[in-house]
C-alpha cells in the first residue's frame, strides 16, 4: 500500500488532497444544518454600530401627492461558458416589493406663474409636470424564494465578506419598480391630487376660481 502511494503522481496526489478537502467542507456544511448542532456551528449577531452623524440638511419644496406601491418577482440566472450548473452558476428567485412616490416641485413655480385679478377672486397657477422619485425597496416585504449555486459557488460564499449577496437581484428589482411606476399614470395622479390640493387651499381663503395648469 505505501509503494503504491509513493508511485502516484504528484498531481494525482494534490487532486486526492483537493478532493477530500472539498469532502469535508460539504460534510460540515451538511452536519451544521442538523437541528442538534445548531449551537455548535450557530453564529450570534451583535450590533456595534457607532451613531449615525448628520451630514446636511436640505429644504424640501416638493408636495408628494401620491404614492405607489409594487411588487416583481425577479427571476436572476447565471452560468458559465463550458461548465455545467452543478458546478457553477447560479439562480435566484427574489420577490422585491417598494414604493415610489409621484410629487410637484412647486419651488419651481415662480412669479409669473401666479395670475390673481384685481378682486382676489379668481387665480391661475402654471405648475411644472409632475416627476418621480427614487423607487424605495421595502427589505421588510422582500424576501429570496430560492437560491441555487453550484459546487464552486457555494464553496466561494465561505471565503466571501458578503456570502449569499442579493445585490444583483435587488437592483433588477428597483430597476422593474422605476419601469412599472413609469407605466403606471402614477405622476397624472399626482397633478390631480396637487390641484385638488390647491383648489381646496385657494377657496378657503376666498377664491371663487381656481386654475390649475401644468406644463413646464
């Protein structure tokens, strides 16, 4: 047995050391997920944050008038050229639900765009078209349905700062909120809500008619 161990190749032999290298990682990786071991491969999460520190403050001019909500499911598969998913690639069902709100910037109003007659009974307001913010990604109503990872991937997450990142699928999934919210009629909705807004304010203090309009 030991002669033929001392014939083996040098590579043969750093293969067999390599494979079984891989065999005990996968046994370790299995044994941690038994419900008895759970405190000895368990981790424990502490939070050492420092305080979060103020910047700069901004003034805010916008009316957010309406909100919207969504959902995707992004389904995020990839492989690799000449080696099979098994091996390597991966695939990630991730369902992402966030906001994106619809506002007026009406610090973009100017003089010019307030018309009152003589009588303060009648005004017309020029407003700029609604836009979009940022679409906002609730991590509370998101969640991964599956992941598969090859063997190489899966053995990558061990040596990686940020194992099972979901970056790639979050981002495709802001990217399809932003899309939907464009499609949606959301900013009309909006300009509707601001001059029913206005026209409530307006005739409050007396004005018998309101003109909204926006296009700028």
């Amino acid at each position: 047995m030991t002669t033929s161990l001392k014939r083996m190749p040098g590579w043969v032999k750093a293969a067999t050391a390599v494979a079984l290298v891989l065999v005990v990682l996968l046994a370790v990786l299995r044994l941690s997920g038994l419900p008895g071991l759970k405190d000895v491969f368990g981790t424990e999460t502490r939070d050492r944050s420092g305080p979060a520190l103020l910047r700069s403050i901004q003034d805010i001019s916008r009316y957010e008038a309406a909100s919207g909500n969504f959902q995707v499911v992004v389904d995020l598969e990839k492989d690799t050229r000449f080696l099979p998913d098994a091996v390597r690639g991966t695939r990630t069902l991730y369902v992402g639900a966030g906001t994106v709100d619809a506002y007026v910037d009406l610090g973009k109003v100017g003089e010019g765009d307030v018309t009152v007659d003589e009588d303060r009974t009648s005004a017309t307001l020029r407003l700029p078209h609604a836009a979009l913010g940022a679409p906002a990604l609730d991590p509370d109503r998101s969640y991964a349905v599956s992941k598969q990872r090859g063997l190489l991937d899966r053995l990558g997450d061990l040596f990686s700062d940020n194992p099972n990142g979901e970056q790639a699928v979050q981002r495709l999934a802001v990217r399809h909120i932003g899309a939907a919210a464009r499609e949606s009629g959301l900013t009309a909705r909006a300009e509707k809500n601001t001059t029913d807004m206005l026209e409530g304010l307006l005739r409050s203090l007396g004005f018998k008619e309101v003109r909204v309009t926006y296009g700028r």
